[in-house]
C-alpha cells in the first residue's frame, strides 16, 4: 500500500488495485425481499416434508388398523359360530338348526340345509343337547382383501341325555370364515387331527 498526500499536507493511504478486488470479491449481502424469498422457500420445503411424512404414516396406520379390526373381528365371529354349530337343545331343535344356519354360508350353509331334516330327525330320536364352549381359538390365515380366513380352535362340549349321566368331550377344530354382508360366517368345519393344532 502506498500513500499520497492530500491538499493539507495530510498523508493518506492510497488505494491499490488489490483493495478494489477484494472489495469486489465480497459477496453482497440479500436485500431485505431476498430474505423474505429464501425463508418461504425454506418453509414451504419443511412443509412439504412435513406432508409427505404425515402422508405416509397415516396410510401405513389405515392399513395396519384395518388389518387389526378384520382380524379381531374374524375370530370373535368364529368363536361364537363354532360354540352355537356345537351346542343344540332337545327341547327346541327347529330353533337350534336354524341358529346352525345363520351361522354359516357358501359349502357349509348348503350341507347344513341339505342334513337339516336327517339331523332333526337323529336329535329328537336320542333327546340328547348339547353345549359347547370354545377354550383356546386362533386364525391361523387371514386374507383381508379377498375377506377369508383360518381358524383353529379347541371346544369343550358338556352333553346330556334323558336318562344318561352328563358328559364331557374335548374336540380340536378348523374352520374356514368368510366376510359377508351379515359379518364373518364359517364356510367349512373339519376336526382336526391329534398333533396337527397350533
């Protein structure tokens, strides 16, 4: 840096090309309206993420709970079905058989109409009733798009007859289920064999 001296008498710095190009390297500092673009863009880019995230998470939930209450729902109308299926009473068979019907639907709804005089007819000869009560019950599948699954289950039938002293059976069985307008109904019923069970 060199120096020159003014019209006083007063030396002052004179200015080198070096200062003028530093100066001109610097950048500038963001006018007040560039401020104010560059935090809306900031905060509409938080926004959108902020969105985006909410999005998601909200569809996975959807799901994940629709999934939950199908499934809820799927085995506690199993349930109920395969204790009411496995329970009759000898003093009101009509009213039982037609309790067997309402839960069912598709193949199992056609075989129980189709045996329903037969097994009215074996009912009244033995004047036996029956009631059962499921103790351990699972799905086992559940396709909730299609609205079927899988349950296996575990019942406990107490039978009585006229003369005959009460009796306890245990049966293990598998029940295909069905959504329908009315709720889950069983489409199929077969025991399951010792060492199959879940």
């Amino acid at each position: 840096m060199t120096t020159e001296v003014d019209g006083r008498g007063t030396a002052a710095p004179a200015h080198s090309d070096t200062d003028a190009d530093e100066e001109a390297a610097r950048p500038a500092a963001p006018t007040a309206g560039g401020r104010v673009w560059l935090a809306a863009l900031l905060a509409a880019a938080l926004l959108f993420c902020a969105f985006s995230g909410w999005l998601y998470w909200t569809a996975y939930s959807d799901d994940d709970l629709a999934y939950s209450r199908a499934r809820d729902e799927a085995l506690a109308a199993g349930r109920a079905h395969l204790a009411t299926l496995n329970s009759i009473d000898a003093a009101h068979i009509p009213a039982g058989l037609r309790e067997w019907r309402a839960t069912a639907t598709g193949p199992l709804s056609d075989e129980l109409r189709r045996t329903e005089k037969k097994s009215a007819k074996t009912l009244r000869e033995r004047g036996s009733s029956a009631r059962a009560k499921v103790t351990d019950a699972a799905l086992t599948s559940l396709d909730d798009t299609a609205g079927t699954a899988t349950l296996i289950a575990t019942l406990r039938i107490e039978t009585t007859t006229r003369a005959g002293a009460p009796a306890t059976d245990r049966k293990r069985m598998e029940a295909g289920l069905e959504r329908t307008d009315d709720g889950w109904k069983l489409t199929s019923l077969a025991p399951v064999p010792v060492g199959k069970e879940g």
